[in-house]
C-alpha cells in the first residue's frame, strides 16, 4: 500500500502551540496552576463536537478535517467556510452512529475538550477503499497541545476506545501510525507499542499497528 496519502494528512496536522484559541491565555499553563486535573471521557455526539479543539492552522481542528471520511470534499476543503465542512462532518458522524454505533470520543480536562479520537470499520472512511480488514481503523487520536503530550491523556483516551470496542465485540483494532515523530492524528509507533499493539503491516514511515481484542 502507498503512504504519500497519509504523509500529507500528518503534515498538515503540524500545529503551533503558539495559536491556542481554546482559553484566555495558556491552556496548558492554566492547567499546571490546577492543583488537580479532571479527565472525562465522553462518546462523540452532534451536540458535543463543536467542544473540539481548534488551532489557527489548517485543517484548524478535527471537527474540520474530512481526509477519511471526504476525499473529493478534503481537495476542495481550504476554499470552503468552517461551516460547511463541519456540516459534512456531522453527516458522517450521524451516518457512522447509525449504522455502526459510537465512532469517536472527547477527552475533557477540566471541562475543557483537549483531545479528540474517531474509529469506525474501514468500509466508512472512502479513503480506504482498496483496504480490507476484519479490524476497526483509528483514524485520529490526537491530542493537539505538546504541553499536555506524555502525560497519559492519550493512553486514558485509547483505553476508552478499546473498551468501547471489546464491548460490542469487536476483534481487533488497527491504526496507521508514525514511527518517531508524534505530529499526525493517530500518535506514534511507540505509544501503541506501549500499549499492546504490534506491527501488523511493515513500512519505513507509516506501519500499520494492530491490537487483538
């Protein structure tokens, strides 16, 4: 399978943490001066992605970002308003709910979203269409702040996502990940090694990364 597709979506998710949008002045920095922090993890809804993170670069937030779902809309996307793309989101989402069940979560810390996963059988991401697996595909997990990067926000956010899948009886998950740089949707190689994932499909970038439930 060719990767270029995938290393343009990673590097456009390069975000400047000089942008943050999210509170008054430093999200992280507002954090540290907690003296505790309160994770909530809660399934995505129509009510609850517009909580998502945003940034000031493109795609600008996940809630925008139609690479798996779209393609023919992700080629056109920057010349269209937020607006649109999030309609277009919502229809996935609500298409995806329906016919599979739950397809994404949102970490709160705080009351404030900080971080943001979306799952779903491969034949509901057109991105994928010469791809077949018996596994359920994360295409994000992205946490968009480094600051709050290495402090388990991730893990507790991927845990959630395999419980939710044992449950339903899913047998595995996939996703494709990259090895030494953390800057994509999906994490990197080491944080799914760490947490039980093997490679499942070799490549010098991008290996795909498999857990059997």
């Amino acid at each position: 399978m060719r990767f270029s597709f995938i290393k343009i979506l990673f590097n456009c998710f390069l975000v400047d943490d000089r942008n943050k949008n999210i509170t008054k002045d430093s999200l992280t920095g507002d954090f540290k001066q907690e003296k505790t922090m309160k994770v909530e993890i809660l399934d995505l809804t129509k009510k609850n992605l517009k909580d998502v993170p945003e940034w000031k670069t493109y795609p600008f937030s996940c809630k925008y970002c139609l690479y798996w779902e779209l393609p023919r809309e992700y080629e056109v996307s920057k010349t269209k308003i937020k607006e649109d793309l999030l309609r277009e989101k919502l229809r996935w989402i609500e298409n995806t709910r329906k016919n599979f069940g739950n397809c994404g979560k949102l970490l709160y810390l705080n009351g404030i979203a900080v971080g943001y996963a979306q799952y779903a059988p491969p034949d509901f991401f057109p991105r994928l269409s010469d791809y077949r697996s018996d596994a359920v595909l994360i295409s994000c997990l992205f946490i968009p702040y480094r600051d709050l990067r290495g402090v388990g926000l991730g893990t507790q956010l991927l845990h959630s996502i395999i419980e939710d899948l044992r449950k339903r009886g899913i047998k595995a998950v996939e996703t494709y990940a990259r090895k030494g740089n953390s800057e994509n949707p999906s994490g990197p190689v080491e944080f799914y090694l760490k947490n039980g994932f093997r490679i499942h499909r070799e490549d010098p970038e991008f290996p795909l990364m498999r857990l059997d439930l």
